[in-house]
C-alpha cells in the first residue's frame, strides 16, 4: 500500500493517524506547498490538490526526482506553517534546511543542471 500524503505528514508532525481534528488546516497547508512545489517544476504540470486518500506516488511520478527529500520538504514547510518551534533558533535552522531542500530540487528539476 503506497504512502498517504496527510497520514505520513501527520506522522511527523506526532500526531496520531485516528486524530482528524487538525485534518483540514493540515491539508491546507500541504496543498498550499504543493503550490510552491509546482512552481518550483517539481510534480504534475498542473497543480496537485491532495486529500486524505492521496499519495505520494500520485504526486511525483518522476523516479528520477529523490521522493524522500520531497516528503521531507512538505513536513518541514507545514510544521513551520502548522507548529513553528519556539526557539527562533529551531526556526532557523529548519529554514535553512527548507532553502537547501529547494536548492536541490531545483538542481534536480533544471533541464540545463547536466550541461
């Protein structure tokens, strides 16, 4: 069975799968990445809208892109948008991961990277 997009980000976030009540805002923002994502040339030529049955292999289909590193994208975005760390140094730090993730992705996305 392929991964749920809103149950591994809730996985993550350490919230337990039978606890729906953040659903919606959770998915609100995961949509709201996907956004970014698509402008960044990463996933479907037309925006991803997910639900709570939607996967990751529905998403990204590219094998060539590392679908980790997207999952791993997604969750640092929503938890900064959904639970931001109180430490402006946690912040930080996962904001400068998330500039790294999206300089990878752009790596792998950009047709002239090879040249």
């Amino acid at each position: 069975m392929a991964d749920k997009i809103l149950e591994s980000v809730k996985l993550l976030l350490g919230i337990q799968n039978e606890y729906t009540a953040f659903d919606q805002q959770i998915l609100m923002h995961i949509n709201s990445i996907f956004v970014v994502l698509n402008q960044l040339g990463v996933g479907p030529k037309n925006i991803f809208v997910a639900s709570a049955e939607s996967t990751w292999d529905s998403f990204l289909t590219d094998i060539s892109l590392d679908l980790e590193l997207v999952k791993s994208y997604v969750y640092l975005k929503v938890r900064l948008l959904f639970d931001p760390p109180t430490s402006s140094f946690a912040i930080d730090a996962i904001e400068k991961q998330i500039q790294e993730y999206e300089w990878r992705l752009n790596v792998f996305v950009d047709p002239h990277s090879e040249e």
